[in-house]
C-alpha cells in the first residue's frame, strides 16, 4: 500500500509544476511553493502521524493517508486558482504521512 501512496506523490511532484507553470500560468517559484508546502506539511506531520500509528495500527493510517492523497489528486486538475492549489497540496501532504 505504501508503494502505491509514493507513487502517487512522486507522480504529483513530476506534474505538480509542469501544471502551475504551463496550464495555471504561475512562476517557477509559485510551483516551487506548491511543492514547497506539501513537503512542509508532510514533514511537520510525521511526528504526529508515527504517534497516531502506534496507537491506532498502520492500516488504518494507511487507508486514510491515501484516501487524503486520492482527493486533492483528483481535485487539482479542477482548479487554477493559486490559494486552492496551495490548499490542495497542503491536504496531500497530510495524506502522505
């Protein structure tokens, strides 16, 4: 299941940019504040997800996170506006973990 949640994220920081960039008409460094807080989010909920895990078991995270990664990946292509994107990236950082 893990393998299929890293897939998904790498798939979304391959075309994440190329999308702000070429489709959203955003800068280089909007697209990189995208990527930027996705990865912001996952790393400051780590520590709260590993304690979660512990408490709750691995699978139920698991479904979760990629359930929370399944919306905002379906949902970016919907969107160009700038503050929802950023948004939509937060929420699958928080999948992610």
């Amino acid at each position: 299941m893990e393998g299929i949640q890293n897939l998904s994220a790498g798939a979304l920081e391959a075309f994440m940019p190329i999308y702000a960039v070429q489709v959203c008409g955003f800068s280089a460094f909007q697209a990189g504040m995208l990527w930027g807080v996705q990865i912001l989010v996952t790393v400051l909920s780590k520590p709260y997800m590993g304690r979660t895990s512990d408490r709750l078991g691995r699978q139920p995270l698991l479904f979760w996170g990629m359930f929370a990664c399944a919306i905002p990946f379906a949902l970016i292509p919907w969107f160009q506006n700038y503050a929802v994107l950023l948004v939509l990236a937060a929420v699958f950082g928080v999948g992610r973990e």
